[in-house]
C-alpha cells in the first residue's frame, strides 16, 4: 500500500510540475493563435507523463537499459502526440481565417469564400450559419435597392403628374387674372376638377407610405358584402356614365335568405375595390362594360383542396382589351401605369397660355401616379389575402380574396 502512495505521489508531482510550467507557458501566449494554445497544452500533458516516468523508473531502481527504454518509449508517444496536435492546430487555425475571412466579407458583395472540409463539426456549422447569414443579407441588399429605386422612379413619375396640373391651374389662373379666359366658368370647372385630382393623388400617397411603413390600422368589424359593392357602385356611377362604360355587380350567395358577411374594414375595403373599379373604367374601351362579382367560397388551399376557412372573392371585369403577359407580374408594383401612351402629356411647352389650360386640365382626369393597384395590394395584404390579374377574353380580370374572418 506505502509503494502505491509513493507511486501516486509521484505522479501527482510530476503532473502538478508540468502543469505549472503549462499554466505558465498558457499565460505567455494569451493572446496567440489557437495553434499555440493548443499545442502548449498538449505539450504539457506529453510533459507530465514523461516526467512521472523517468521518476517512477528511479524510484524503482530499474536497470539503465529498462529505465532507457521506458524514456524512449514515452517520449516517442510525445513527439507523435504533438506531430498530430501540431498538425491539428494547423488546420484549426487554416479554418479560423477562413470564418474569419467570409465573417468580415458579409457586410461586402464579394465571391464566397470556400468553407468546405473543415476539421471540426462545430466550425462547418458555423460556416453554414455564415452561408445562410449571407444569402440573407444578399436578400435583404436586393430588396433594398429594389425599394429604393421604388421610391426614386415614384418620386420621378409623382413629381411629373404633380407638374401636369399645377401648370394648368397656373396657366388657367393667369388667363383669368389677364382677362382673356373665353369661358370663366369653365375654367372654375376644370380648376376645381384638377385641384380634386391633386387632394386625390396626395390622399395615395399618405395611404401608400402607411402601408409601406406597416402603420395601416385596420377597424375590424362586421362587412356586409351587397353594402360595400353597392357604395363602391354609387361612387363609380359617375365615372362611368361619363366615359361610356356599363357598369354592373352581382352579389353571389348560396343562402337567399341571409347576407353575405365578412370582417374587415369596410373604409380601406370599400377603397381596395373602388380603386379596382375606377381603373378598370378609365382603360375600358368606350363604349363597353365592367362588371363587379361578389361572393364567398371555400378556400382552396395549397394543394387546391377545399380548407375549413371560407373567403370572400371579388372580381372586377373590364373590357380593357388585356394587358401584356410580360407586363402583369408588375402591375401591383408602385407606379405601374402599364404602356408610356397612358402618361399625361409633358406640361413644360404649353404653360401660360389659355389653350394650354384647357389641354392641361383636360388630361388631368386621366390615370394618376399608379398608386392605386399598389394600394390595393396593400389592403388586401392588411387583411390577410391577395389581389391577382389575369386577361380574359376582351379584358382583365382582377381578383380580389379576402378570409371571412382576419387571421
């Protein structure tokens, strides 16, 4: 039992000697590479079991030929214990610059740099989380210069249709301040018609930058469907009796005896369809027809199976004679007016005199900014649905699908 003692006692001095100068050589290399760190420690470990055997040999009183033999024998388990950490804590270090290196380019649009084959399994998580950080902010960079050049081409178009009626109301001004204005009252008319288009064009963008800056609040209560497309009916009646286009609806129901009903708010709803209404009226051909259809059905679903949520779908119908197929994955998108023919005519050559009044303000009530579709999406999002176009034979077809009740 005395020797077994000794022996420990021995092996624990040689282990806490080694360790001593390791803590030591650990404390002069803070701040090294973890090739060093990693190879000191090893060396320590290799350290201590060579010198708890030259030890253990003396105490032992072994010959000098069996105490040469157990020395070589133990320090080359070292020298081929070190050889591989040496070689381990090379790689290690190779794979840390690498992360390094693709953790410093994330912020920067360069080529990837190659993380495959790494030594351990935590770092080739790492570098897949790095990957999937990238790929994500690559996404992120793109939606944002794809906003910003949003916003760039809206200001570029708004700053335009702004300038069409303002040089108009300035031209008809001056001419009813000179006193050369023909006919006063009509040009009180179109004053007032071009002021209205411009409260009209601000009210889509204060409602557009709400709902880009997820600021939109919805009212939700009880929407009764024959209600919201009979007021977007009698505000549209106008429009169309104006340019020659039969306007009608129909609300679709399985239950005559009930009414239709979903939750939503019924202000920014009734605004979605007018907005679908209203464009669908001013690219109609004239004369023709745009028809309204309300209705709720089961929801399709992803595999086209009918799921437990019904919602409601509204259609509107125009004679438009359809829209490009390289067009229509861009209709939703802010500003889209569709073909440069739709466009006010350039305002700079005609200020200042009295028939450049009258041909400003009478292509005023054309097209606006090409807010509206971009609204409509909006809403539709709000509530939790989508909006969809396709061309129907003679027109388009917009699609409106709203859940009955919000998610």
């Amino acid at each position: 039992m005395r020797d077994q003692l000794v022996t420990i006692a021995m092996g624990a001095g040689a282990a806490a000697g080694a360790s001593l100068l390791g803590w030591s050589a650990l404390r002069a290399l803070r701040g090294r590479s973890v090739q060093a760190a990693l190879f000191a420690s090893t060396a320590t470990g290799a350290l201590a079991v060579v010198a708890g055997i030259t030890i253990a040999s003396r105490a032992m009183f072994l010959s000098s030929h069996d105490a040469a033999v157990s020395l070589i024998v133990s320090l080359s388990g070292a020298a081929v214990t070190l050889l591989l950490v040496f070689l381990l804590g090379r790689s290690l270090a190779r794979d840390s610059r690498t992360l390094r290196a693709e953790l410093r380019s994330l912020g920067e649009e360069t080529q990837t740099p190659q993380t495959q084959n790494l030594a351990t399994a935590e770092l080739a998580r790492l570098a897949d989380d790095l990957q999937s950080t990238r790929a994500k902010l690559t996404e992120s960079r793109a939606r944002e210069r794809a906003l910003e050049q949003s916003r760039r081409d809206l200001v570029s178009w708004v700053s335009h249709d702004l300038r069409t009626p303002l040089a108009g109301l300035r031209a008809m001004a001056e001419a009813l301040e000179d006193g050369v204005a023909p006919d006063p009252g009509r040009y009180y008319t179109q004053m007032r018609q071009a002021t209205d288009r411009l409260s009209g064009m601000v009210d889509d963008l204060f409602e557009l930058s709400r709902i880009h800056a997820g600021t939109l609040r919805l009212t939700v209560e009880p929407v009764p469907l024959a209600d919201l497309v009979d007021g977007v009916l009698a505000e549209a009646r106008p429009l169309a009796r104006a340019g020659g286009v039969e306007l009608s609806a129909v609300v679709r129901t399985a239950d005559p005896a009930s009414a239709p009903t979903i939750q939503g708010d019924i202000r920014q709803l009734s605004r979605a369809l007018a907005n679908l209404v209203v464009n669908a009226i001013r690219y109609s051909s004239h004369p023709g027809t745009v028809r309204i259809e309300a209705a709720i059905v089961p929801d399709p679903g992803q595999n086209g199976d009918a799921a437990s949520k019904p919602q409601a779908v509204f259609t509107v119908t125009d004679t438009c004679g359809g829209i490009p197929e390289t067009d229509l994955p861009y209709v939703f998108d802010v500003a889209w007016r569709g073909t440069a023919a739709r466009t006010p005519p350039a305002a700079d050559a005609a200020v200042g005199t009295a028939a450049a009044a009258e041909t400003l303000t009478l292509a005023a009530p054309g097209p606006g900014a090409g807010l509206g579709l971009a609204i409509v999406r909006g809403i539709a999002e709000a509530h939790s649905g989508t909006v969809s176009v396709a061309n129907v034979d003679g027109g388009c077809r917009f699609t409106l699908r709203v859940p009955v009740s919000p998610s």
